[in-house]
C-alpha cells in the first residue's frame, strides 16, 4: 500500500512540474482558477503584460482582486463605487 502511495505522490509531483515548464514556455499571459474564481497557476508573462508588482499574486487570491487592481493601476479604470 505504502508503495503505492509513494508512486502516486510521486507521478503527482512529475505531473506539477510538467505544467509548471509548460505554463512558463508559454509566450501567452495565462492564469488557472478553480471553481471559486481563486488564483491556483500563472506564469510570469500574465505577471508581466498586468505589471503585477512581486508577491501580489499568490495561490488563491481571487481573480476579482488581481483584476480590479490591473483595472485600476495599469488602466486607469476605477469600479463604480469605488471612485
């Protein structure tokens, strides 16, 4: 059973970085959500075409708030309400 296990973990950890090396070979900006709109992936050209500055973006943030914060600081865009 423990073998088993250890295979699986290990078959995981493979799978993690094969998307790992193909989100970042990307030349596309490109973030991952789960179901409740949380941040779980990206790559660094999304953090660069947004300019999100070093550590804002983090596994899950909600992409309401990465989006709001581009709206308002790279274009300018206020939310109603919050002008």
């Amino acid at each position: 059973m423990a073998e088993l296990v250890g295979e699986a973990s290990q078959q995981l950890r493979f799978n993690q970085r094969v998307l790992e090396a193909a989100l970042e070979n990307m030349s596309q900006g490109i973030s991952v959500v789960d179901a409740e709109l949380r941040l779980v992936a990206w790559n660094g050209r999304y953090a660069q075409l947004f300019g999100f500055p070093p550590g804002m973006l983090r596994v899950g943030l909600p992409i309401a708030e990465a989006s709001a914060w581009a709206l308002r600081e790279v274009a300018g865009i206020e939310r109603q309400g919050d002008a």
